[in-house]
C-alpha cells in the first residue's frame, strides 16, 4: 500500500512539473533604420531589458533611405506579418499607416510635452498613431570660412545666396568649387525642395485634406531652382543629386552651400573630412518678401497593428519616445530632441554645441502634407521637380502638371 502511495504521489509530483510551463519571455522585434545610430538606440534596449525581466528585445535594420525602409516596411505590413512589433517611421508616414489599418493607436496619450510639430504629425483624426523617436529638419550648411574671408553673412533670402555664391566661386577660381548643392533626383527630398520657396511664399499643399495649391507659386518655385543651375551656381547635373550626395560634397569641400538634413553635421565634423571646424547652419533664405521655411522630418515609434504583443510592445516605445531617452540619443548620437527644453540643456549642448542654433530652424519646420495619400502627392511631386532640373518641362509646364495630377489624387 505505501509503495502504491509513493508511486501515485511520484507520478503526480512528475506530471505537475512537467505541464507547468516555465515563465516565458515576450520577444519583442523592432525595426530600426541602418542610418540612425542602430549601435546606441540598442543600449536603450539593453537598458530597457535589464528593467524588464520578462522582455527580450532583437533589432533588425535595413534601408539607407526613407524610400527604401518604407517599400520593405510596405511589403512587411501588407502580408500581415507578425514578425515586427515595433517600427521606426519617416514623419511623413504615420498617416498613411494609420489608414491603411497597420499600427496601433496609443489611446489617451499625452502629446503636451513634445514640439507641435511631432505632436500634430503623429495625429491622424484625433487618435495618437505613433510618438516620436527624434526630430529633424532642413538645414542650410555653408562655408563659414568663405563666407568670413569675404566679408559676407549668412543669406537671408534665396537671390542673396545666389549672389554670395557667385562672389566666393569667382574669387577662389577652383573649377570643383559649387555655389549650392540641393537634392533634385526624384527622391523625397525633392519633394522638400519644392516645398521651400513655396512654403517661403505663405502658400500650403494640402489644408483640412483640401487641396490648396498655388500655380503660380508652384512656378516661382521650380524657376527659382532651375535658375540655381542655369546661373551656374549649382551643377548641370543637379537633377543626379540624391540626399548624400549633398552631404558627401559638401563634406568634401567641393560645396559653399548645402541644403540637407541634420545628420550632415556630425560627418562633417568626423575623421576624413575636409572642412573640420570651417561649417555652421543657418536658417534655410526665403524667397525675396517671404518667409523662412524649412521642412519637417524626423522619425515616429509605430506599433505594429499585427504584433502579437502590442501592450509590451507600446510600453517599450513609450520609454523609447520619453525625455530621458531623447536626451542620451543626442548626447550619444546627436540626433535632435523632440522636447524644446532640450535645445538648451548643458549636457546635450556639451555633446552637440550646435544644438543651440537648431531649435529655430526645427520650430520654421513644416510638415509635408499629412495625407493617406501621401505617396501618390510625393511621386507627382519629385518626379517633375526632376524633370524640371533635367530639362525635360519648362517650369511652367511642370508647375500645371503637378496641379493637374494633383487634383485626380485630392478630391
């Protein structure tokens, strides 16, 4: 009789421990551009493991370009897959996710604390769909040292530019020397030229999902860049120039003028370059008469739609998009703040000097329009500002084209 009780009790004891199931780790997969600083954004993570047990978190990276991260983002979110939880999105397309029914909405969600700007571009019809990873904006990086040795200032206006331009190329009499350098190949970029000097106009795109373009600033837009090469201050060949491409001449010294993104700063500033300590930035010129404007960017946290583990996986982007984690992603990787108190903070100031003259160019920031049908504006956009600066159109032609393509997508 014992021995039959030892045996019960023993196949009870081995059967209980064999069906409870240990404490599983949630694996969380996010995605993270190959151009922002993958290295440091995985020491939050770690940070954020060490915390957190029961989370274990792999990061996957791709895609040198918003183009890019957004057709792999595309084919991921179209098949439904449940492989990602989290993903980092260019600001222009938090929309478009949202509509097409791929990211998560975070209910209730205090948007007060971070620059307006982020906080409208991740709101799509009263619902937060994404919080901020980092802010950026377009920056006019320029020679300081030409300029001082010509006794010029930063230009105020786009003709001024042109005009100093043509000063220090005539005065250094070197054949490689470029007046501007902007990005004109059908890239998103060149959806952000376009949309400078019109913008600078007082004009908009797209108001309350309504169309309101301006033809006629529209034309005055694309002339102004077409005039940049006929005038010979930016190449012959501009309609070739992709977004580093800027960075890589002007890194080079072959660039008075740039227009590009933040990140040029630290690679100029880097081994290998050739104009250590002979760079600033300003705030982008205005056409003559207008106003500065500069062009949004910066990056979103979406949780996927599909994700098997939104609640942990919007907790980890809450931590990712809160003060703290702002501030060490631009001491350590100088990717700008969405907090403004930031802009002035000692420590990120050590780190990046340059940040105290950022926050003025991020609040001129526009956003592109916030549409569902965002890449259809784009791709009508870009391809004719390229077509312009390749000669193919006239401005004028270019600028009745994209109204009437327009005006088939917005209705």
């Amino acid at each position: 009789m014992r021995l039959k009780l030892a045996a019960t009790l023993c196949m009870f004891s081995t059967g209980f421990a064999f069906v409870t199931p240990a404490i599983a780790d949630t694996n969380l997969k996010i995605f993270v551009s190959s151009q922002h600083r993958p290295e440091i954004w995985r020491q939050l993570l770690d940070q954020y493991e060490a915390k957190h047990p029961g989370i274990k978190i792999t990061m996957e990276t791709g895609g040198n370009t918003s183009d890019a991260q957004a057709q792999y983002l595309n084919t991921v979110m179209s098949a439904r897959d449940t492989s990602l939880d989290v993903l980092i999105l260019d600001v222009i397309r938090p929309a478009q996710f949202a509509a097409a029914g791929w990211t998560t909405d975070f209910s209730g969600q205090d948007m007060k604390a971070y620059l307006p700007a982020y906080a409208e571009a991740n709101t799509v019809n009263g619902k937060v769909v994404a919080l901020p990873a980092f802010a950026d904006a377009m920056f006019l990086y320029y020679r300081k040292d030409l300029l001082d040795k010509y006794g010029l200032k930063p230009p105020k206006t786009w003709d001024e530019l042109k005009a100093e331009a043509k000063t220090i190329m005539a005065g250094e009499k070197d054949p490689e020397l470029q007046g501007l350098s902007f990005q004109g190949k059908a890239i998103e970029g060149a959806v952000c030229t376009f949309l400078l000097p019109y913008w600078s106009e007082g004009k908009n795109l797209i108001q309350n999902g309504k169309l309101t373009y301006d033809q006629t600033a529209a034309t005055k837009s694309l002339e102004l860049w077409k005039s940049f090469v006929t005038d010979g201050v930016a190449k012959k060949n501009i309609a070739e120039v992709a977004t580093d491409d800027t960075r890589k001449e002007f890194q080079a010294g072959h660039v008075i003028f740039a227009v590009n993104w933040s990140y040029v700063w630290s690679q100029t500033q880097g081994p290998g370059s050739a104009v250590v300590g002979k760079v600033s930035v300003a705030t982008l010129p205005a056409v003559e008469g207008g106003k500065p404007a500069s062009c949004l960017g910066g990056w979103e946290w979406g949780v996927s739609a599909y994700s098997t583990h939104k609640d942990e996986a919007k907790k980890l982007v809450e931590f990712l998009s809160a003060h703290d984690q702002s501030k060490y992603m631009a001491v350590h990787a100088s990717l700008l703040p969405t907090y403004a108190d930031l802009y002035k903070d000692p420590e990120v100031l050590k780190a990046a000097p340059w940040f105290a003259d950022a926050l003025s160019v991020v609040e001129t920031a526009r956003a592109r329009p916030v549409t569902p049908r965002y890449n259809e504006v784009s791709e009508v956009i870009r391809t004719t500002v390229n077509g312009v600066l390749a000669g193919v159109m006239s401005p004028k032609d270019g600028a009745a084209q994209i109204g009437a393509r327009l005006r088939r997508i917005i209705r």
